[in-house]
C-alpha cells in the first residue's frame, strides 16, 4: 500500500531497459480479492526498436526484467 504509483513507474523504466518507450498507468485496484494494505496496478508498457522490429524473445526477457524487478524492490506478486 506505502508503494506510489511513481516509484513503480521508476522501477519499470530502470528494468525495461532501453527498447521501452513508454510507462503508462492503466488501473488500481483494492478491495475484495485484494489483501488488506495491498493494492493491485494495472500498467501498460510499450516497446520499440527505431531500426526494426522486436523480436518476441526480446520483449519476454524485458518483461521478465521487469518482473523480477518489482518482487525484488517491492515484494510484488504478478495476479
């Protein structure tokens, strides 16, 4: 619950790495299915190479990247 939506925004950048373009906040939710002092973020994260296209391989390991990164810093568990 202590986490701000910009300290996960920093996170995400710092594990994407450089093919990431951009961090966008989606939804938050609390309540039911959620544990008391935790809350859920929903962020949408676009990739891009300037000179071609991803490959799917290139964008799971970001994405694992990005992953680790948050239970590591935040303890956070992907639903």
């Amino acid at each position: 619950d202590a986490v701000s939506w910009q300290q996960m925004s920093d996170a995400v950048r710092l594990a994407a790495g450089p093919r990431l373009e951009d961090v966008r906040f989606v939804d938050q939710y609390r309540g039911q299915q959620i544990p008391a002092g935790k809350k859920s973020y929903v962020i949408g994260l676009t990739y891009r190479a300037p000179d071609r296209t991803l490959t799917s391989q290139e964008v799971d390991e970001a994405q694992a990247a990005v992953l680790a990164a948050m239970k590591s810093t935040f303890g956070a568990v992907q639903r």
